[in-house]
C-alpha cells in the first residue's frame, strides 16, 4: 500500500544533517504498522512524506500505486492523516467541527446525516455535540480528531502520536476503534472495515509492542522493520529484575548505570529492571560483591538481594539497538545541593481539600500526606481532577475548602514561603517562548529570589548541567521538545526547593529521554527532595513510592505500585508476568464506574 525507495528528506539549505536518509520500506495493507523512535527521529516527517505534505528531496514514495510527487491530489483524497497537535478549531462545537470537515472533504450533503451518526456512535460522541472542542478532555479530543479524518472513509490512515497525553482507558478505547476499521463490520457499517492500512506513529513503547508490524527510526534511518516480538528477541536473556532492595531500592539505580556491561536500568514496583551487553555475569558479581552494588545498601538488606532472568519487552530491545539509556550527570545532582534530612514528616500535606465551580464538583474532599524525600504520584484519567488537585496544592488555585501545606508553610497563611520551598514544572510549556533560552534562565533565576553572584552562578551551572550552551540565544518555543523540558525543569529547580511539583514532565517526550529526567527525579529524592508528579506513563508511576489514583474528584485507590497492582486480580495482563499497572488503572475505573451504577440502580 505505501512503498518507500531511498528516501532522503533535508530542510532548510541542505547542508545540515538530514531528516531522512536513505530509507527504504514497505508498509502493507490490513494491518498497524507502528512508526517508533526518539525525538527528531524522522517519524512526522516520513507521514507527511506519506501523505503528499512534504516531497522528498531523493527516492520516491508511492501510496496506493500513486507517485507522491506527481500525483499528489489524488493521494490527499485517499489518506486521512491526524496530526500530533489538536487540529481542529477549539472554540467549535463537536458538530460544528464535523460540518466544517465534512465541507473540506466534499462529503456529499445527502449522505452526511448517516455518517455523523456512524462516526458518533462509533466514537461514543453523541452526547457531547453542542459542547466546544476546546472543552474536550484529552482523549475525547483525539476521539474527534479520527471522526473528522473517517468523514471520507479513507483507505489509508495516518495517525500520528495519537495517544499522546491521553490516560490509559482513553487510549485502550483508541486502539478498540483503530482495530475495528480494520475489521468489515457484520452489520455491513460504512465505518468498520473502512480503512485497509494504519501508520500509528508513537512514543509509547507498550503501544509498539502491539502492533502488527514496526518501523524503528533513529536519527533519520531506519533501524529495524519487522514484528516488534523479533526485536525484543534481540535482548532474550539480557533481561533482569534485581529484587530484595526495599527501601533502599533507589540507590541502586546510578550505580548500575554506571557499570560498563549495564544498558538501561529502570525501577519496576519494588524491583529494579536491569538490561545488560552481557549475560548478566558483571552484574551479578558484583551484587554478590560486598565492595561492589551491595556497598550501596546496610548490611542486612545486602543479602537480600536476587538477581533473576526476565522476559524481554520491546522497551529493553529499543534501548538496547539505540545504545542504552544515558547514565546520570553529576552536575545536575549537584544541583539539588546538600542532602536533606529525611524524617517522617509530611513535606506536602492536603486536608480535606474540596474545589467546586458552580454547582460543578471537581475534588471532592481528597486527603493524603508525602513524607520528606518520597516521590508521589497522581493517576488518573483525563478530566479526573489531579490536575486541579495539583494546582491547589503548589497555590495555583485557592480551594473552596481544605488545607494545603508545603515544608510546613500554610498557602492561605503564608503562600510566599510555601512557593518559595518549592519548584513547579507546568505540564504544557509555560516559559517565555518569545525570550531566549538565557533571558528566561535570567528571569525565573530573579524571580525565585536570587541575585547577585549567586544568581549568576547557579545560572551557569544550570547551562552546564543541562547542556544548554549551544541555544543560550535561541527562542524557548524554538526549541526541540526534549530541550524545551530541558529547560523548563532547570528553572524549576535552580532555587533548590524542597518540594518539586512535576505536572506530566515527560508527556510527548522519547523513551530516553524520559529515562533522563527520570534519573535528574532520583537523584533529587535521594537528596531529600519531596517529588509529586502527574503521568500518564505507567510504566514512570513504577518508579513512585506510592501513588493515588484519582476518579470523578476522588482518591480511588492509594499505594505502593505494587500493592495497586495486587488488587487488579491475577494475570490481569492475561500472561504469567501478572498484572500491570494499566491494567490496574483501567479494572479500579471500571470497578468505580460498576459501584456508580449499581449506587444509582438502588437509588432508583
């Protein structure tokens, strides 16, 4: 269906690195191929490549038997393409963004009544026409975005990150539908069967695993096109889990990454996943090594300590073919300054916290505690209320009723001391995009109440640290997103606080990436630092000590990572590794969405 013959795509003068190069491939029809890779891997470039938006400098592409090149119009009138950012008008209803499409797409009039109420129905919009785009949640958003593409029952289908910022039910809904288009429908519908060929571009690596067929870019060439089980096969037997931390379990994340047979090391509930060059021997010798791992723990939990094979996951294989994750960067721990007494004192505390607007309750009385030096976090679907939890409790926000408190200071009472304890990383780039990458180092660095020789310290070390000196003058929204979060968390952090508050700091951002700024999130709970963190990666609320997951403006349920997935039930994920932490997240909804209704019933 798509046939790409060394492809080479250069912007600007050319004399720069290349977006593509040299990629050849062959996407077939019936089936989700998945297009992978980092930041700037190429993967947006190659769809519109796809779709006839971008014309390659060298090669050729065709799409359905039709040259890219030449026959570009008749290519746009048989691929539907969804692009990463919301591409529909905000401040228009639901319907009035369907007639909008449908005039642009030459859907004939007299067959628009039927199909809205397909694409409606399929996509579960029906009682939601009248409301604007704008006030969507995430994944509702995106639920529009494939109805608007389906309006001209494209045969080929682009979708690119679809499931970005989108929580876990919404997005295992997205992959019902997607699948379904695939499949004709018995009931003969328009819709079900439509498409014959998906391109899912993605940065969740779980989302990879399950299509049928991926196309792994790195850098602009492509690394591996095959069934994502062949790549995970790459690493079969370089897979461990190391178990018998406890609660000591972080400080043996930095020093595995340092080891030289040691590719990527990330936290797993009360496990540490570890994938290795080797068979594992280097690692583990030196757990067995008093001098070696287990130096980092007192002695009785060193003898705890066991290393055993695990099963391979597309994740382990796509660290391992892009090199391994990035070990931590000293100057950037450094930043956090001297180590903090840990106690068992709450660093942020909500009591009772209450928000409503109007007649509308959006927190309905939540309460919890964080200890000092504990990393928190906060599930949810959109829509749930974290997010406005969240900004109630770094002051963003004033509750309806309830108490907050930050290192011990009162937001009502004292709400400058409270905002001077703590760094607050927003979830959409919230920096001065107009300002220089310095000129906003310079102004966050003054307004956290620095200056002077100090200020102008900590601002070089944080150039240094995050690697900043080669954009110093270029403007923030400029920036590639990874830099742009770069920047973001160094501004957060550059006043030392004691309590971070990261609303989802890696949503959009490349695995390895994300394994960055989660090693910068250790290294800042190993020093003390309270962390509360939102995510709609499961795979990073792993790495929390506990977490809450909130639904409909309440805490649904609260713990460790592992006790949550306890209660999910056995084999949730239907295979003998248990249950994930998705399918912990989508059994508590469906559980708290069964009690409603059972509530209502009774009520009745």
């Amino acid at each position: 269906m798509i046939i790409v013959e060394n492809v080479t795509r250069t912007f600007g003068s050319g004399a720069g690195k290349p977006a593509l190069k040299k990629v050849t491939a062959k996407i077939e029809a019936g089936r989700v191929t998945g297009l992978v890779g980092p930041d700037g891997a190429g993967k947006t470039t190659l769809l519109r490549l796809f779709c006839g938006l971008l014309l390659p400098g060298e090669g050729r592409v065709s799409v359905l038997g039709l040259d890219t090149v030449a026959e570009s119009g008749a290519i746009h009138a048989r691929v539907g393409y969804m692009p990463q950012r919301f591409g529909l008008y905000e401040d228009l209803s639901v319907m009035e963004n369907l007639n909008l499409q449908a005039d642009l797409r030459n859907v004939p009039p007299k067959e628009r009544k039927a199909r809205y109420a397909e694409l409606l129905s399929f996509t579960k919009l029906e009682p939601f026409t009248n409301r604007l785009a704008g006030r969507l949640s995430g994944g509702m958003k995106q639920k529009l975005g494939l109805a608007c593409t389906l309006l001209s029952r494209p045969p080929v289908l682009l979708l690119d990150e679809p499931g970005v910022g989108v929580d876990p039910v919404a997005r295992k809904e997205l992959w019902q539908m997607v699948r379904q288009l695939l499949t004709p429908d018995s009931r003969d519908s328009e819709i079900q069967g439509t498409a014959k060929t998906i391109v899912w571009s993605t940065s969740y690596l779980d989302e990879a695993e399950v299509c049928d067929s991926v196309l792994l870019l790195n850098e602009g060439e492509l690394l591996y096109d095959g069934p994502p089980g062949g790549l995970s096969a790459r690493v079969k037997g370089r897979v461990f889990l190391v178990e018998g931390a406890g609660k000591n379990l972080r400080a043996l994340v930095a020093p595995m990454m340092r080891k030289r047979e040691t590719l990527d090391v990330v936290i797993q509930g009360s496990k540490v996943r570890v994938v290795t060059r080797d068979d594992g021997t280097e690692l583990r010798e030196s757990l067995n090594d008093p001098d070696g791992l287990g130096r980092e723990l007192p002695p009785p939990a060193r003898a705890e300590l066991v290393c055993r094979p695990a099963e391979p996951r597309f994740e382990d294989a796509f660290m391992d073919i892009l090199g391994g994750a990035r070990s931590e960067n000293p100057a950037v721990t450094s930043l956090f300054g001297f180590p903090r007494a840990s106690d068992r004192a709450a660093a942020v505390e909500a009591r009772n916290l209450v928000k409503r607007y109007g007649t509308f309750t959006a927190v309905g009385d939540v309460s919890f505690a964080i200890r000092r030096g504990e990393i928190f976090g906060l599930l949810g679907p959109n829509g749930a209320g974290k997010s406005t939890i969240f900004k109630m409790l770094c002051g963003l926000t004033s509750p309806t009723s309830g108490e907050c408190f930050v290192a011990g200071a009162d937001f009502r009472e004292a709400p400058g001391t409270a905002r001077s304890r703590l760094g607050y990383m927003a979830q959409k780039f919230s920096l001065y995009g107009e300002l220089s990458v310095k000129k906003n180092l310079d102004f966050f660095s003054g307004a956290y109440g620095l200056s002077g020789a100090a200020r102008k310290e900590i601002v070089e070390r944080v150039i240094e640290a995050f690697d900043l000196s080669w954009c110093l003058k270029t403007p923030a929204l400029s920036l590639p997103l990874g830099f742009k979060q770069r920047l973001a968390m160094s501004c957060a952090i550059m006043h030392g606080p004691d309590v971070l508050f990261l609303d989802e700091p890696t949503s959009g951002v490349d695995p390895v990436t994300r394994r960055e700024f989660w090693t910068y999130i250790n290294n800042a709970a190993l020093k003390g630092v309270t962390v509360l963190v939102t995510t709609h990666f499961m795979d990073e609320a792993e790495y929390c000590d506990r977490i809450a997951l909130i639904y409909k403006g309440k805490i649904a349920v609260l713990g460790t990572p592992d006790a949550v997935k306890a209660g999910a039930g056995e084999n949730a994920a239907g295979s003998d590794a248990g249950p994930t932490l998705e399918d912990a997240f989508i059994k508590v909804i469906e559980r708290a969405d069964s009690a409603e209704e059972g509530t209502a019933r009774f009520s009745s």
